[in-house]
C-alpha cells in the first residue's frame, strides 16, 4: 500500500479487506447545503443543480474524505408513494400513505420497486452523483445514504422496535418489499457513480441469532451489487440501546460491508477485522468531548462517520477541524 494513499485506494482496500493507514473520515453533511444556498430544505431536496453547488461549495471548507451528495430518510418512502407533508423548515416531515392504513399494516397502492425507483427524488439523487463525479477532479469519495431493511420497513408499517413482532406475516412482507427496494435504489445509485453506501438502520428490533441470520440474508443481494460496482458498503447502526445488547451478536458474523455502530453504545470493539471496524459520531454533537475522541482514537476505526445528518447549524470551522485531527490518527 502507498504510503499516503488517496481515499479513493483507501476504499478500493477496504474492499479487499486491508486496513488503511488513518482512519475515513465520512461525516454525513447534506442539509447544511440548504443553508449554504440559502434554501428551504424542502426546495433544496428537489433542486439537482443547488445541491451540486452546495456540496462543491463546502469542499473547500470541508476537507473531509467524502461529499455526500445525498442524505434524507425520506427518500424511499416518497418513492414508494408516501407524500411528505411539511410543517416548517426546521422540522421533519410528516409520512402520509394513501387511504390511511392501521399501524402495522402495509398501505395500498404502493409503486412496484422496479417503478418506485424511478419515482420521487431517487433521479434526483443519481444526478447529482453523476454531476459531481464528472466535476470533481481529485479522489473525493461520493457519498449517499440509503435506508436499511428494517428501518424502511417501520416506516412502511408505522411501527418502533418494541412493537416488532416475531413471526409476523405482516412483517416479513414489509422487510421482503423493503429488502427490494434497498436492492434497486442501491443498484441506481452505484450506477449513476457513487463510491460508499451508508446503509442506515435506525431502527432495530431485538435480535437473536435466527433474526441476525434472516437481516444479514436480506442484505446480502445489496451489499454484492455494491461491492460489484467497487463501491464501500457501510451499516450504519444509529440505535445506541440496541447496539450495547446486540453488538457482540453482530460482530459474531462475517459481513461484507464495515459496521459503524453509534460511538456511545460500547466502550470497546469486540473481536473484528480492523478493516470492517468503522464509528458513527453523534452529528448533534460535534465536535464531541475530547475523551471520547481520544477513545475512539485508540479503537483504531477503519472509517469515522456520523449517526446522521451534521444540522445545518453546524460550524464548519470546528468540522474541518474535526477532519485534520482524524487525518492524524493511525
């Protein structure tokens, strides 16, 4: 390996299963591009050409490893059907499905993933990737972020972990459908240039060895596609109370992607390859205590990341900051 390789060698690496020098360092900023473009979040979703110039702009600023140039867990739901209903700038939408389905049931009339793919703000997602990969001339990583199984399929079913329930008919088609979905959004994603996939599961039934056994299956066909395509998958695990009981269950079995489970849910790492060994920071948070960050150090990650999306109060000063001190960790 090159002594200072770029992050893109970094990634190709990581692929191979070689731990890189330094830690990535990832931190998940898309919606602070609404404020560079002085933009309501809902007019910047929509707005190709605004985001490629917000993320090009915070470049300079921002000398992280990566651009994200697409983050919003809204993004398959609205695909599928799903119509956003915004109450502000500054607050999350409201999902609403047609014909108003009981909790724990899939709503009627959702698009076929094969169509749903090509709907809402997924084309927009793949033009952006296009645009900044035929712009940018140096190794940045292009960054986007997907929802995961079991997070997509809450949503769909309106349900929180503690309402998961085992064996459930109704259950296993929403994972079954969100599976599919993840499979075909990933699949356009990668395509259209993207270098790293954050899949993200925000939520997190509790686990057994059978449920771990059934998810990773699920993730399976994704996580081949984008390996396929020499691009780095990523779980993103932002649920710290299921992480402090599920992460030795977790770390317990081969993935193909790197497991960056929320910073706060665990003091150590259990026995893992340091090339799938990744951290997610508190994106509220930063930048964080400097013991934290001294103990993150030591657990020598592959790839530093964030929970979620960096608000768009965020300093950019203290980010950029954040991203020479990781650049010096080995």
């Amino acid at each position: 390996m090159a002594e200072n390789p770029t992050p893109r060698q970094m990634a190709k690496d990581l692929l191979q299963g070689i731990a890189p020098p330094r830690p990535l360092f990832l931190p998940i900023v898309f919606s602070l591009g609404a404020r560079v473009e002085n933009l309501p979040l809902r007019s910047f979703l929509a707005n190709p050409t605004k985001i490629t110039n917000a993320m090009r702009q915070l470049r300079g600023p921002l000398p992280a490893d990566g651009i994200t140039c697409y983050f919003d867990p809204y993004l398959e739901v609205e695909a599928l059907g799903a119509a956003l209903r915004w109450h502000s700038d500054d607050q999350s939408p409201t999902v609403c499905w047609p014909g108003t389905p009981r909790k724990g049931e899939l709503p009627q009339g959702l698009r076929p993933t094969e169509v749903a793919v090509r709907a809402g703000r997924i084309p927009i997602a793949t033009e952006v990737i296009r645009r900044l990969d035929a712009l940018l001339r140096d190794d940045t990583l292009l960054v986007a972020g997907l929802s995961g199984p079991f997070t997509l399929a809450a949503s769909l079913l309106q349900i929180c972990e503690q309402e998961w329930v085992d064996n459930n008919d109704v259950s296993s088609s929403a994972l079954d459908l969100a599976a599919a979905m993840l499979t075909q959004t990933a699949s356009a994603i990668v395509e259209a240039g993207a270098h790293v996939i954050l899949i993200h599961e925000d939520v997190l039934p509790p686990l057994s060895d059978e449920r771990v056994d059934d998810w990773a299956n699920r993730l399976s066909p994704v996580v081949n596609i984008i390996r396929f395509y020499g691009a780095l998958p990523l779980l993103l695990l932002t649920n710290p109370a299921a992480m402090c009981q599920n992460l030795e269950l977790l770390a317990n079995r081969e993935w193909e992607g790197i497991l960056c489970p929320d910073a706060s849910s665990f003091g150590e790492w259990p026995a893992i390859d340091a090339a799938k060994r990744g951290v997610a920071l508190a994106p509220n948070y930063l930048p964080p205590d400097p013991a934290l960050m001294k103990r993150i150090e030591t657990l020598h990650p592959a790839v530093v990341t964030t929970s979620g999306d960096v608000p768009p109060s965020a300093d950019v000063k203290q980010l950029a900051g954040m991203c020479e001190e990781v650049r010096r960790w080995r």
